[in-house]
C-alpha cells in the first residue's frame, strides 16, 4: 500500500519522545517499576492485597490504619507512576468495596492527601485512570521473552480473577499494537491489526459474567454516577466533594492521536466534549501531542489538495481502519455490558459484589451512555471518509 506523504501534514517533525512516546511501545510506561522503596511498604501491601481485602470486607478497615505518609521519598517519574497505580487501585477498592448500595463518599486523609500530592506531581486527577491501570500496570514474567499474551502480568488486580487480568492486558497490547500507527508512515498498517488483536485476544481472556458482574464497578468513577451523585470527598485536601470521571477506552491518547492525524471530527457536540474533556486523565505530555498535532493541517486536508486517487484510497482505508475498530467497540459493549446485564434482570440474580450491575447498565466507567457515545463517534469517524471521483 502506498504510503501517504506527511509533508506540512499534522505528524511533520514532530518528535515523539520528546512526548514521552516510546518508539517501540507508544504510549504504554516502558519498563515500568514494580516496586517502591521500603518507606512506602504499607501502600504497596495494600495494593498487592487489595483483590483479598475487598472480599473479605476488611480493606476499608485496613486503609484507616495506614500511616500518612509523604511523597518526598518518590524520587523519579516511574516511581511517581507506581504510586498512583497503587493508590488507585487502593482508591477504589476503598470506595467500592461493599458494591453500589454503600460506596464510600469520603477518602480518608491518610490515603486522600498522598494521593492529591503525587497526582499533582504528575499532572493527573486523584482517581484510577487509563494511563495507571493499562500503559503503567505490566510485567514481564519472563524477561528474556517477548512481551506477548501468555508472558505478561498485572502488577495490581482487581476481583474478577483471570477476567481482570486479561481486560487489562489485552487493552495493553492493542496499544502496543497501535504504536505502529504513531510512526505516520504506517498509519494503515498500526490501525488495520487492532480490532482482530482485540477480538482474538479478548476472545477466552475475558469472561462477559465476570466483567459485567463483578470487575467494571471498580473503574467506575464519581461524575454522573447515580451511585455517588455527589462525588467523593478527598478529607484533609478538598472541602467539597471532588467529581471524577472512572477510567474509559476514551482515555486512549494513541485513538485521539489517530483521531487528530485523520482529521476526524466530531460532528455529535456531546462526544467532542467527552473526549475533550478525557485528555484532563491523561498524562500531560500525552495530552500535548494531541493538542500538538490537532493545531497542525490533517492528513485529510493534505490528501484533498493532492487530487491523487491512490492517496485518497490509502486514507479511505486508515478511515475505514478506525471506523472498524469503533465497530468492534460497540459490539464489546453490547456483549460484555448490554447482554450481561440483560440477563441479571431477567433472572433476578443479581450480582456476586451486591448487585453492583444494575445502576451502571446505562453509564460507561467514565461516565457517559457508551452505545449512543460510541456510536456518534463512530459515525463522525465514518464521515471523514473522502468521497471524490
């Protein structure tokens, strides 16, 4: 397939390192830390525990008798990105720990103010977001082996076993897969591999019952949450209750990425502001090659003024590449999210962790209505397609 030239395209001299964009894994936390000085062993036991702790009903307790600690000791970026992993998942486990009928509405200040601290250190919202939980949550557990399926490992989970795991990884590697995409040149082929990786990887990796049913409650967050309307009270940092979107696909800045080196836009207001609104979750030197690139001419802009059939066909294929994976979104949400939680109603079975299933049926994690969002954005993405004889 012929390559589209960039020249005064949105991607042109833009170095991607400089945006802590790994050259071989793209947004995902290269190498990342695993563990933390001994300072910091009361967080890092809770974290390793927390899967433990919520079952047995016990990890609130626990977390009111951890000490305050200061963020001083936190002497390097992966450092400051395990610390929010691991007191993110601390976080919501805490929160979500007895299910929807009783989430906690205050963080105690013992976990509340490190977390703002560090979160401030990097430029992030105190809650679990995409960048912690799937670019910074890995291991190898072989290192000497490529960085694949059966080779990896969480360094953090959540209830929901196995199911949890794979959620994770199998997000991990399709941005690993879409990294490709980000060298421009082959933005066809990083975009054309994605919804297959998707589909086979998550197909015997991830169980709908348990996703629906058990783990997606610990990634909701407290904005337009029926289950905390209010939001969450961060004790000895904020007054007033803070409200979070929880983590959401959305946060992906490879997608926008994409998004932006296309020039597809958002046609559905309420979407464009949703993923708008997403880059506030992401690390701020991803954050800025978006905006980087958004102020650029698109590569659709670029092709429209070359007249040159092949061109048009190679965009229409990148276009129609994301379009397909949008598609694959949507059909994930319906079988992991509608039909699960579907069938809870008609059997009146509830769910393992109190009926955590029913209040977010019609919210996504982050926040928003996920089939009328994905599909508004999945027709914005569609009409980018050029249409020229």
């Amino acid at each position: 397939m012929e390559d589209i030239k960039t020249s005064d395209t949105a991607a042109t001299h833009i170095d991607l390192e400089s945006f802590g964009v790994s050259k071989e894994l793209g947004f995902v936390l290269e190498n990342p830390l695993t563990d933390l000085p001994e300072y910091y062993r009361p967080w890092m036991a809770l974290a390793a525990e927390v899967t433990h702790l919520i079952e047995a009903h016990q990890l609130r307790d626990r977390v009111k008798e951890m000490p305050l600690l200061s963020t001083q000791y936190l002497r390097s970026h992966r450092e400051q990105r395990l610390a929010h992993l691991a007191l993110g998942f601390i976080t919501m486990g805490y929160v979500w720990q007895e299910g929807q009928d009783q989430p906690a509405k205050v963080l105690p200040k013992q976990l509340a103010v490190p977390y703002c601290t560090v979160s401030d250190l990097l430029g992030l919202p105190p809650i679990l977001v995409y960048a912690d939980c799937v670019l910074a949550n890995w291991k190898l557990k072989d290192p000497s082996k490529p960085m694949e399926i059966g080779n990896l490992d969480t360094v953090f989970t959540f209830p929901g076993g196995e199911s949890c795991k794979g959620f994770l990884l199998v997000s991990l590697l399709v941005e690993k897969a879409a990294s490709t995409g980000l060298k421009v040149r082959y933005v066809s082929l990083g975009l054309s591999g994605s919804p297959c990786l998707f589909q086979s990887l998550s197909t015997g990796h991830v169980d709908p019952t348990s996703f629906h049913g058990i783990l997606r409650i610990f990634f909701s967050g407290w904005k337009n949450n029926p289950m905390l309307p209010d939001g969450l009270r961060y004790e000895g940092v904020f007054q007033e209750p803070l409200q979070l979107s929880g983590g959401s696909a959305a946060q992906s800045s490879a997608i926008q990425c994409f998004d932006a080196l296309l020039g597809v836009m958002q046609t559905d207001a309420s979407a464009g502001a949703f993923l708008k609104h997403m880059h506030d979750y992401m690390p701020p030197a991803h954050r800025a090659l978006i905006q980087t690139i958004s102020s650029r001419p698109t590569m659709r802009s670029y092709v429209l003024s070359a007249s040159d059939s092949h061109l048009f066909q190679t965009y229409n294929t990148c276009v129609s590449h994301m379009v397909d994976l949008r598609d694959y979104h949507l059909n994930t949400v319906a079988r992991y999210i509608i039909v699960p939680g579907n069938r809870a109603r008609a059997t009146a079975a509830g769910c393992p962790l109190r009926g955590a299933c029913p209040a977010l049926d019609e919210r996504g994690t982050g926040g928003s209505n996920p089939l009328v969002f994905l599909k508004a954005v999945r027709d914005s993405t569609r009409s980018a397609l050029i249409n020229k004889a």
